[in-house]
C-alpha cells in the first residue's frame, strides 16, 4: 500500500511502526460553529482509509480529537452572551453534537478515541515544561502568562511545508507584545480580564489556556504514543498548524507521525468556499437535497487529494449512482432466490479495486471498478447467466461494503418511511393500471404502459414475486 506522504511530498510505501497496528490521528473540528460540506469531506476521507486498512488486516487506533476551547469558541459565545446568554462549555458541547450527528448520519466510524482538548490540559502543561527545558520555549517577560515556542532555536521548522523561517509571515494568534521573534507561536495563553475564569487553568506561568497547536500534539501523544503512523486532516491546516505541532513535538524529542497525510479543500460552483462570500454549505442543508447515502458517495467519490467542487447537480448525480448499484443488488438477489445459485459468490474484493485502494487510496479507480462489476452483472442477469450473475454479485457487495456505500445496509434505512416521491407516485399508478388492463385480458393497454414507461426510460421486470421497476442505467 502507498500514501502520499505531504512532508517527503512524495509517494512512499506504508510500513507501520508496529507490524499489523496502525495509529492514526486527525485533527477533528473546532467546535464554534455548525458542520459544513468541508468538515463532512475530511471526516470521510479518513473513515474510507480506516477501513481499509481494518479490510487488509491492520489492527487500527484512530483518535479524531474536539478542540473545545479557543479563541473561536470564546468569541463565538461573547457574541451570544449578548443575546441567549450561552457559555463557551455549552456552545462547544452543543456544536460537538451537531458533528456527531452529522458523521453519524454519513456512517462515519466512531473514532477508537475521541478526546477533547479541555481533559489533557495536564498533559500539556507536561509538553510545554519540556520545551522550556530542553531551549526550545521561553515564558513572555511582561508578566501576562503567555508562553512561545521559539522558532528560531529549531532549525528545522518549515520542514513539513518546506519553508524558510525567514519566508514566514508573523504567528497571529497572541500578543505579539511577549515575543522574542513575530513568528513564535503560542504555547500557553494567559487569562485577559475580559475572558471568562471557566476558561482558564491554573499553570507555572500563571492562570490562562492551552494555544491551538500545543493541543493536538499533546493528546496525538497522549492516545498513541511519542510516536504513530498517520497525521491526517485538511489542506488548509498545513501551515501553520501541522508546521507547528511538529516542530514542539519533534523539539521536545517525541519522533511523532511518520506519515503526513492533507485531504483536498470543497469549492461551491468554482469559488473557494468561505463565510466572507457566503457560500457555505452546512450539513443539513446537504441532507435535506438528498440522501445521506447519495451524499457519502458524492463526497467520498473525488481523489481525497483533489480539490472536490460542489455543484447542487452532482446530488443528483449520485443518487443516480446510488441507485444503479441498488437496482441490481435488488434485481440480483430476486432473481437468485430459490434457485441453486442463491449462495454462489461470496463477498470477494475484485484485483483490480483492490489495486486501486492500495495506490495512494484511489477512490475513483475503485468506483469505476464497482460500476463495471454492476454493467458486468446486469448484462449476465439479461443473458440468464446465473452462476456469474452470483459471483459478480458477491463482488460488488463487498466493494460496496468497504466503501460503506452498501443500500442495503440498515443505516441507511429512514426511522419512519418518507413519503413517497412524485416519480413513485405515478409509476406505481401506472402499474396498477397495467395490472387491471392484464386481468381484463386488455393486452393493448398494458403493452402501452410498459411502452410508455420504457420510453421515459423505466425498466420494468415481471417475476413470481410481482412487478419490479427501475430507472434505466
């Protein structure tokens, strides 16, 4: 199996640290504000690499972590103090339940671990006292309680996005007042009077919170070791997040992640999506256009490195994916049943798709794969092939199943039936109609309807178990 690899900014193969095991952490959400399609992307890009790794046989820990507090956080409930009144705790923990929520929705795994930044506070405390004694941080001299890492006692920093500390623009995310260089970052971020005291510890360097970046390090640490084999997460946290969780890991003498792994960003109709342009699109407004079935396959179905570009046109066009692969699952699985052919086929992963997969985690090679397994098969069904209509049957199950694209799966299943669709509605109609016309011997009429259907491109398949119909792939 290969990765690209975003430090060595090549493709390398995996070997794990410990054989058979693979540790992987990812950097969850920031809990300020609602999931959008961006978030639901990267959450699944690493849920389809855990399973496949589960389906080659590693033993996987994945922790996808919840920063709950920040300067987000902390800001976004200032702002809403001012109206309903809302705690930093309570936004964070209610944002935190929208994610769950939303990958819960998207059959997204639970994380092995999923732990929040506001429980290894100790932790670290523990990491930045050993950057202060190894040379590498330094507390600021004005008595405010702000602790930096200090960028120029590490040569190699700028190493994972290959830049020259000299290239980089100033750290913006405390006071720059304490700080020996613009571009150190903080560690620890001592109180301000205006913040809240439920968002502060008590710490050497006085009463404040963790920095951004000192969180993700400690807890990677905390939940798999001083080293593990995959860091994952967004484009967009290169720099200066990743950038600077290796240098305070790396400094403090932790090996850390072996391998780098970033998921492409979503653009919205060709834009970068941001909220200055207001074209967000948030997770429920995508599960109200379509099925959460057709919007995993949809976000999942790009090269995880690509730039994936949103289109309200691409739902539908995987709905209509979604449904080739359920229509011969369906038609399949009638037709084998109760003949001998009913337990031929066994879920088996196809050579090709699994080549696909191991080669840098090609999704898209993988799903052509799939779709010509579903062709492959209506084409045996159509020439009453049975026994390779089983096997091929066999094989998409089990691709579908790795994906975890599989319409049969009762995740997928709505808690109560949704009313049915205008197109339901008038095929059954006409179905009916073509029942009556049968039993009333009328062979015009029904031969009609079936044409009528066909031309508006609706198969329909009589069995013993009554009339089937689908949309023709």
């Amino acid at each position: 199996m290969r990765l690209y690899d975003s430090k060595a900014q090549a493709l390398r193969d995996f070997v794990p640290l410990r054989e058979g095991h693979v540790g992987m952490y990812v950097c969850g959400p920031t809990v300020q504000s609602s999931p959008h399609i961006g978030h639901l992307r990267s959450a699944l890009v690493y849920d389809i690499l855990r399973r496949w790794f589960s389906y080659r046989g590693y033993d996987v820990a994945f922790v996808r972590n919840v920063t709950d507090i920040d300067d987000k956080i902390l800001d976004a409930a200032h702002r809403d103090e001012q109206g309903a009144g809302e705690q930093w705790w309570a936004l964070a923990y209610r944002v935190e339940l929208e994610f769950q929520a939303a990958y819960a929705s998207l059959g997204i795994q639970a994380p092995t671990y999923e732990p929040r930044a506001t429980a290894s506070v100790q932790q670290m405390q523990q990491l930045i006292v050993r950057l202060i004694e190894a040379g590498h941080a330094y507390a600021a001299p004005d008595a405010s309680g702000d602790v930096y890492f200090d960028t120029a006692s590490w040569p190699a920093y700028g190493g994972l996005t290959r830049q020259a500390r000299d290239n980089m623009e100033a750290a913006a995310d405390a006071d720059p007042r304490g700080k020996r260089d613009p571009r150190d970052f903080a560690l620890w971020k001592g109180r301000k009077a205006d913040e809240p005291a439920s968002a502060s510890w008590a710490s050497p360097w006085g009463d404040g919170r963790p920095g951004w970046h000192i969180e993700c390090s400690a807890m990677a640490a905390r939940y798999l070791g001083p080293e593990f084999d995959i860091h994952g997460g967004g484009l967009d946290l290169r720099f200066p997040h990743h950038e600077n969780e290796l240098a305070q890991s790396t400094a403090a003498g932790d090996g850390y992640a072996r391998y780098w792994v970033h998921n492409g960003l979503v653009n919205i109709g060709g834009q970068k999506m941001s909220k200055s342009l207001g074209n967000s699109v948030y997770a429920g407004q995508l599960l109200e256009l379509a099925s959460p079935l057709a919007v995993r396959y949809l976000l999942g179905a790009a090269h995880y490195r690509s730039t994936l570009d949103y289109a309200p046109t691409s739902l539908a066009e995987a709905e209509a994916a979604v449904d080739r692969i359920r229509t011969f699952l369906d038609r399949v699985e009638r037709r084998l049943a109760g003949t001998r052919y009913a337990g031929v086929g066994a879920p088996l992963i196809p050579d090709a798709f699994a080549a696909a997969m191991d080669d840098d985690l090609g999704v898209p090679q993988a799903l052509a794969v799939l779709h010509d397994t579903v062709r492959a098969g209506n084409q045996a069904l159509d020439a009453d092939e049975l026994h390779d209509a089983a096997v091929l049957h066999g094989q998409v199950a089990a691709m579908v199943g790795v994906l975890g694209i599989d319409p049969r799966d009762a995740q997928w299943a709505p808690d109560a039936a949704p009313a049915a669709s205008a197109l339901e509605v008038l095929v059954d109609r006409l179905l009916e109609d073509r029942r009556a016309a049968r039993a009333a011997k009328d062979f015009a009429a029904a031969d009609r309807i079936r044409a009528e259907l066909s031309a508006a491109g609706i198969t329909i398949e009589d069995s013993q178990t009554g009339t089937h119909w689908s949309l023709e792939s």
